[in-house]
C-alpha cells in the first residue's frame, strides 16, 4: 500500500531530528549541564529541559510529502521536518497535516482535501525532477521576461538573477520559509516568476517583510530596493539603537539616494562588500555561540586531508575562504554532530573528515549534473540523496540550525528573511564554482 502521493519522500528513520525543541541547533557534543549557561540558553533557549515531543507521520500542505512532523508544545502547532513550515492536525484527512499560514493556529489550509491535489503532486514532480546544468543556469539569469524588467526597475536585479540561478527546490523552500506554499501557484516552474514572488509577493514577499511599523498598513509607502533591504537586516541585527552604523561596519552606509542607484545595477563593487561584510557577521556570530570544544574540534577538522583539498578547489573557483566556506563547514559540523548526539547520546562517534567534506560539499553544491562527483579527488563520502523530486534537496537543514544558533524565535520576521539572504549569499559563491561571473556584461543586459 502506496503512503504517499507521487514524489513523497518517507522521512521515517532517514535522519535523527531532535523532538525537544523548534531550532535543535546544538544538541550535539555535550551535555547541556557541562556547558557554560550563557552559552547553553542561546543554544537551547526556553524549551532546552522540556520533554520530548510527540510525533506523527503525515502528508504536509507545504511541501507535499510525506513526513514526520513534530508537536512543539510552546506554539500549539507541529512542525514539518522536511520543509520546516507551520502544520496543524487535519479535521478532514486524518493522513495530512494541514498548513498554518500567518501566525495563527484558526485557518488551517489541508491541501489533500483540494480538488487540485493530484495535479499539483505531479506538476511538482515534474518540475522538481529536471536536471540542470550551467547553460540552464546562464539561459536563466540571461533571458528577457517581464519579471526581469521589473525587477530591474525596482532596484531588485542583483537578488533576482541570484534567485533565477537556484535550483526549483531551493526556491520553493525560501518561499516556504516566507509564508506560502508555492507548488499550487501558477508561478510554479517558471524560475522568473517564482524568483520574482520571492522578492515581491504582496505582504509575504522578502520586500514586504522589511516594512518597519506603520508603513506595513500604508498603501502610499514604497518598497525598499536591494540596499535598503541589506540595510534594514543590518541594523534590526547589528546595530543597536544606542550604537552608530561605523561602530559595526566597516563600510559605509549607502543612504537611500546612493542605494538606488548602486541597486539598479547586477553587479556592484560596494554592494558586494556590504554582501560580504553582513555575511560574516552571520558567521561570526553563529562561530561565537559554539563553546570551546566544538571550535577546536573544527579547527582540527580543517586540518585533514579531506577538508583542505576541498577548500583549495573551492578556492580555486573563487569562493572565499574566510566568509562562506568556514561559514559552511560549521554549520554542516554542527549538523552532523547534532545527528550523531541524537542517535547514540554520550556514546556519539565523532564527526569524520570524510563526512564533514562531503556534507560542505553537498551544502554548497548547485545541484547540476555532476556538482558533485567534481569533488571527488576531495576523498568525499557518498552521502545517501532523496529523489530528484524531494524538497530535502534543498539541503535546508545546515542552515535551519543556524537561525537556532543565533537565537533566533522560528518563524519571526527574521527568521523568516534571513535564510533568504543567506541563500543568495551562497549563490553568489555557487556561481563562481560553476566559473559564472555575475559582473560579466552578459546578465546586466
């Protein structure tokens, strides 16, 4: 008897998700009592003594798949495991997990109980499973559509090309995280479309997300372009109210003149290093939340064979050693510690060079045709992969975990538009393993 709809993905077993809290961002190498208490309450946060949650196997409204979803007792709701999204129990399909949309728990949507539900489970099968490779990537990011246009005009190209280049999983899943299922929208398979839903979905949208206070209920108020969207994450994160913007930052502030204009255009020398500045705050910010163990252990970690040969290759291809790729390797440490923590407790193996290699790899992969067997002179480990149809290869997990360590509450508004950010920060560095040059006059056309 079939469990799931064409494309499910049984989650069962597959891989060790902490039931005890939301984020499960470090429940890895030790004890939460042998740790320092700072440290422990921004890893862990309220819910780190609670009781294991209870648990169900079920089909979810967001990315329709089977999968486990876990009660989280603080928000009278469940979580799905695979796409992370808001679910509550279905009154009408006792086998679905309906999707929470806003921040209520009184309008639950079951997507099962829809007239469209089997189209919609085969379009995403369809449209999941296409193959890429780097002439789809660059036909993307190069041709004409309205979308484009507009994009451009909003002060929006630069994420938007970035977007164009992900694969389809990676889009739904940044649409997810942003309040809404995809895969029954009309935009689902054109990568414009969708790329340009994520920027400017009405009240949903990465734009409409960074509106302060009033203007969220002002018909009148514009939308910030790219800088001011990179400017607003940067100050509601960084820059406290009682410090200035130089006390953080060692750029400049583009006032919103400066931005507009530095905006309009794909690629920007001082756009990319406000880019890469607020990256890696992130990553310094998650490095400062590990406690010593978890740092010397990376530290020896990136001594091996296996880590060092990948970093060269990488940085070989233009990714930048000290913001993405350090940021990548402990955030897929951190995951790999967590799983093996929850599957053996006390007794956990350590994490090996060989698996730490292949997840960053994995973790920073395009998912095109042969992304990663180009790695193999690394000595990767073969990772087990879902299907081609699968949301989970959007590899969400690594940084899922981040917003936890960060202490970030699930599904605020930064939690919400962080990952989108990071996303886009990852692309560009994908890019360029892919020897893809966003500055090249090509995609500025």
């Amino acid at each position: 008897m079939s469990r799931g709809p064409p494309g499910s993905v049984p989650r069962s077993g597959n891989r060790p998700t902490h039931p005890g809290v939301v984020f499960a961002s470090m429940g890895c190498c030790q004890p939460r009592e042998k740790m320092d208490e700072k440290v422990a309450k921004a890893m862990y946060g309220e819910m780190a003594d609670q009781a294991p949650r209870k648990k169900k196997e079920a089909f979810c409204s967001w990315c329709y798949e089977w999968c486990v979803h876990y009660y989280i007792k603080e928000n009278t709701c469940w979580l799905c495991d695979a796409c992370k999204g808001r679910t509550a129990e279905s009154p009408k399909c006792s086998d679905n997990m309906a999707r929470l949309e806003g921040t209520g728990t009184s309008k639950p949507v079951c997507a099962k109980s829809l007239p469209n539900w089997e189209e919609v489970c085969e379009k995403k099968k369809k449209t999941l499973s296409k193959t890429r490779n780097v002439t789809k990537i660059r036909y993307e990011m190069t041709r004409e559509s309205p979308f484009r246009h507009t994009a451009q005009k909003e002060g929006m190209l630069r994420p938007f090309l970035y977007l164009v280049s992900m694969s389809s999983h990676h889009r739904a899943l940044l649409a997810i995280q942003l309040g809404w299922s995809p895969f029954a929208e009309s935009s689902f398979g054109d990568a414009h479309e969708e790329a340009w839903a994520i920027l400017n979905k009405k009240g949903l949208g990465l734009r409409a997300r960074c509106v302060r206070g009033l203007n969220k209920i002002n018909p009148f108020a514009g939308l910030k372009d790219w800088v001011g969207v990179l400017n607003h994450v940067a100050e509601t994160l960084y820059v406290p109210s009682y410090m200035s913007w130089n006390d953080e930052f060692a750029c400049d502030k583009m006032d919103a003149s400066e931005g507009a204009q530095e905006s309009l255009q794909a690629h920007s020398k001082k756009v990319d290093t406000f880019e890469a500045e607020l990256m890696e705050k992130v990553s310094k910010q998650q490095r400062s939340k590990m406690n010593r163990v978890q740092v010397c252990t990376v530290a020896q970690l990136m001594q091996s064979d296996n880590l060092r040969k990948l970093m060269a290759i990488q940085q070989a291809r233009g990714v930048e050693r000290h913001t993405m790729s350090l940021f990548a390797i402990d955030s897929c440490y951190l995951q790999l510690a967590r799983d093996r923590h929850l599957l053996k407790g006390q007794d956990a193996d350590p994490v090996e060079p060989e698996s730490l290699a292949a997840a960053v790899a994995q973790f920073l992969s395009n998912n095109v045709e042969g992304d990663i067997e180009s790695f193999a002179e690394a000595g990767l480990e073969e990772l087990p992969s879902p299907p081609p149809e699968s949301i989970l290869n959007a590899n969400f997990e690594p940084l899922w975990l981040t917003l936890g360590t960060l202490g970030m509450r699930p599904h605020s508004t930064m939690a919400r538009v962080l990952p989108v950010l990071v996303s886009i920060f990852l692309q560009k560095e994908k890019l360029k393993m892919a020897q893809i040059n966003i500055a090249s006059g090509e995609f500025s056309k």
